[in-house]
C-alpha cells in the first residue's frame, strides 16, 4: 500500500496534483476554474469531511490581509476533482479557517479581516448562521465532540469565545492575557487547547469554560509569538504546536502538562504552518510555507522521516490527513 499526497495549490494558480510520498513523484497540476471575477484565489486551510467524501478549501492564506472575498472550495473525494465553490462573500472576508462539525452538517469558517464565523449549510451551500465583532486576525476555531459548541480565536480581543451553533451568539468568553490564533479540542471534549502569551501552551477544562491555565515552555530556545497551528493527538494524550516564525515543533503530555521540544522540522527557512496526524497516532505531516515542503514525523521516536519538498508551488499551508476511498491507503491533503 502506497501513501499520496494530494496537493492543491497557492498563488499561482489554484491547482490539484497527486504526489507519492514514498517515492516523492507527482503528477501533473490540474487547475481549478476561477472563481468569479477573483481568479485562481489563494488558499488557507484544508479539512474532510468526516465521512471522506468532500475536501474543503479556503480561499485565503493567514496573516496575508488582502479583502479577498469569502469563499470555499469542494472537491469530490476520492476522484480529488473540484466540484464548485461556495461564496460567503456577502459575510466573509478573507476566509483561512474552517471547522466540519461531527455530522457533516455543517462548516464553520473564519473570516480573517471580516472578525467572523460563518455557518454554512453543506447540503445546500447556504449561509445560515454568521457572527461578527470577532476582530481583525480571527483565524482559529474549533467544535466539541456533540456538536454543539463552536470555540473560536478573538486575537484582537484576547479571547477565547464559546459560541452555541443553534443560534450563531457568543455565550462565554475566556479573556486571556495573550492569545495567538491557533486553537484545538482535545477529541474527548474535555479542554481546548491553544497558545498562551505566543510562549506557552493553555487550556480551558470543559464543560465549565470558566478559565484557562498555561503550561510553560523552559529553557531555551522558547516559543515564538508567531504559532502556525495546534494539533492533538487521537488518544488526546499530547498536543502538537508548531511555529509560524521558526521550523521548530512542541509537544505537551496533556496529562503531566511536560512540555518537549522542540523538534527541528525541515529546512531552516521553512515556516511550520500546519499539523495532521494519522487515525493510528502513528505518523504527522508538518507543511512549511516558506520552502515549500511537507515533512513526515514518527510519532514514536519524534524523528523528521524525511522533508518532501514540493516542486513547482508556492508555500504549504493546510494538511489534513485520512482514509481515502475504500482502499486501505492513506490520504494526505496539503495546501501549497
């Protein structure tokens, strides 16, 4: 059985293209049409669905403000053909994060400069729930294991919201004294994790949502202000943070809150932007922004495997990682 990566591109244009990761061979770029008057936009994050039958993009890259109009792109799994997109520009501005809820129901999709969360309806492509005020740089977001709760950055206001997705309205609010972008549940929906003071890692113990706790990283070097992403474990046992600003990737045993690291993921110059790890908690694929690459972990012994650098793209952004089809193959979705 052979793992391949499935590859959609960055600026120049939004492409698609299928990579073995074993023997690092790809095939050639498909573009996907433009959308609307915008082109072959830029793209952010990449996630499934849960069912493994649609792959979802986003059409903007963090931290690069440039009022794109919100949209999504739909790709049919497992052919990885691009199906249409999805416009939300009336709500949503800059789109680079994006959350499937358990029953595949529904998208939540950060809007970067537009401060919002929108609710998209994936059966009918329609744009039922959508909440402002969040603040320019919302990018993180995440949902608990029933469903029911949306738990999404406020990095202008230092917050961490709890929003109820049956209305679409803030219902709690954690105020942090320095809250980055990147934020994840832990898959028995008792914390979300996410970085504290751009140097640390924190958590807010659910159900009660009443206060968060950091776990600092000693020593040197310390973690950057600029984390990429966070990622936890299946087992929910350790929890993954790369950085944005550096190539080097942390880890906390959410049990005895240790942190470690950091392991030196790729070329010096590569940026860390994104975390996806396999269903057996075996393997992680790391993208890098700036080289552009995917590296591939061990997760038992926390060694790089090896730094697949992905000719002809832009930059890595977006990873996710899973079944593919029927077959007993590995699928890895990357946003170049």
């Amino acid at each position: 059985m052979t793992d391949h990566g499935f590859l959609a591109g960055g600026l120049a244009p939004f492409t698609v293209q299928v990579v073995d990761l074993s023997s690092g061979v790809s095939s050639a770029r498909t573009p996907t049409p433009a959308w609307g008057g915008h082109g072959n936009q830029l793209g952010g994050a990449c996630r499934r669905n849960n069912a493994g039958t649609k792959l979802y993009v986003t059409n903007a890259v963090p931290t690069q403000q440039i009022g794109t109009p919100g949209a999504l792109g739909v790709f049919d799994l497992p052919s990885l053909t691009f199906s249409h997109w999805i416009d939300i520009s009336s709500v949503c501005t800059d789109a680079v994060g994006i959350t499937i809820d358990p029953s595949d129901a529904y998208a939540y999709v950060t809007g970067e400069t537009s401060g919002s969360l929108t609710q998209v309806d994936l059966s009918s492509d329609a744009i039922v729930g959508n909440l402002t005020g969040l603040g320019v740089g919302t990018v993180g977001s995440c949902i608990d294991p029933a469903g029911t709760y949306a738990y999404v950055i406020d990095s202008n206001g230092n917050g961490v919201n709890q929003v109820d997705v049956s209305t679409m309205t803030i219902v709690n609010t954690v105020y942090v004294y320095t809250v980055s972008t990147a934020i994840a549940m832990d898959p028995s929906g008792n914390a979300v994790w996410f970085f504290f003071g751009g140097s640390s890692f924190a958590n807010i113990a659910l159900p009660a949502f009443a206060t968060y706790t950091p776990y600092a990283v000693s020593g040197t070097p310390q973690m950057s202000a600029f984390p990429g992403a966070i990622k936890l474990n299946n087992a929910g046992t350790v929890a993954f943070a790369c950085e944005d600003s550096a190539n080097h990737l942390w880890r906390i045993d959410t049990s005895s809150h240790v942190v470690s690291g950091p392991t030196l993921m790729g070329s010096p110059s590569g940026h860390l932007s994104d975390i996806a790890i396999n269903a057996t908690d075996t393997t992680a694929l790391i993208g890098q922004s700036a080289a552009p690459a995917v590296n591939l972990l061990d997760l038992s012994s926390y060694v790089n495997a090896y730094t697949l650098m992905v000719l002809g793209t832009d930059f890595t952004i977006g990873t996710d990682i899973g079944p593919y089809g029927a077959s007993a193959t590995t699928q890895i979705v990357m946003l170049v």
